[in-house]
C-alpha cells in the first residue's frame, strides 16, 4: 500500500511541475509579444513638435536692468502647442532631443544679451557690448538631449529631432 501511495505522489509531483513549467513557457512568450507590440508601438507614436516666434511688429524690448523672460507673442507655427504664447516658455510635451536656436539685432547704444534656460538654469548665451559702430547681430543654437515630459525651456525656435 505505502509504496504505491509513494509512486503516486512522485508521478503528481512530476506532472505538476511538468503543468507548472508549460504555463511558465506560455506566460513567457505572451509576455514576450506584449513587449514587442508595445515597442512597435511607441516607435509609431512620433509626436510633432515645432515652433516658431517672434517679439511682434516692432521687435523692440528693453532695455532692462534685471534679466526677464521674452515673451515671443507673435507665433508663426506652434505644432503640438509646446510653446506658451502668454508666458514666453516651451514646455515639452514628450521627453526626446530638442533643438533650440534663438538671434537678435541690435543697435549701438545699449549692449543685448539673451540666454536660454532649461527649468531655470542657463545654458546658452549671445551678447553685445554698447559699440560705437554699425549695429550688431547674433544668435545660438544647441541641442539639449533628454528633454523630459513636462520640463520648460525659455528660447525663439525649436523641434522635436526625435522622441524617446
């Protein structure tokens, strides 16, 4: 009797484990496709991201003797509507790699700075000194990698190069 209750409990152990290791197989490979589709997926979700602006019709600021932020009210393009027209700020809308360029004109009489900043730190700058010569022009441009959700950007011009 207790050797055949014995080989009993051995053959259920085996095919339990044997049950155990098909689900665990099954439960892999369905997790396996759920990865790719959701890869496949964010690779075809490419959000548009671009915008354009300027100072308005007369493109006059300043001058100042505190640092402020520019708001550029006259929007050309906003695709994605990243760039906050009542504040001057880009908020991006899907972390990835952003370019941003920004330029001035000047005359002589006072110098002209402008910075760009990327959630109230500075990263980028172009300036003049007061001359006594013909007026100045200048401008920047960068490429800041891994703009996160949300993070705000103070700048002219910018697009998303891809998202992440």
């Amino acid at each position: 009797g207790c050797r055949h209750e014995l080989y009993h409990r051995k053959c259920c152990r085996k095919s339990e484990e044997s049950n155990m290791r098909n689900v665990l197989k099954c439960v892999s490979k369905k997790w396996f496709h759920i990865e790719l589709k959701q890869k496949d997926v964010l690779e075809r979700y490419r959000p548009d991201v671009a915008f354009s602006a300027s100072l308005g019709s007369n493109g006059f600021f300043g001058p100042v003797n505190t640092d402020v932020t520019l708001v550029y009210k006259n929007v050309f393009i906003n695709v994605g509507d990243a760039y906050q027209q009542t504040t001057g700020i880009f908020i991006a809308p899907v972390r990835g790699v952003y370019y941003f360029s920004f330029f001035y004109h000047s005359g002589t009489k006072h110098g002209t700075g402008l910075a760009l900043y990327r959630n109230g730190k500075h990263v980028a700058l172009t300036h003049n000194y007061p001359s006594t010569d013909s007026p100045e022009n200048g401008g920047n441009g960068l490429t800041l990698l891994y703009i996160w959700d949300s993070e705000n950007v103070t700048v002219f011009s910018g697009f998303l190069i891809n998202a992440m």
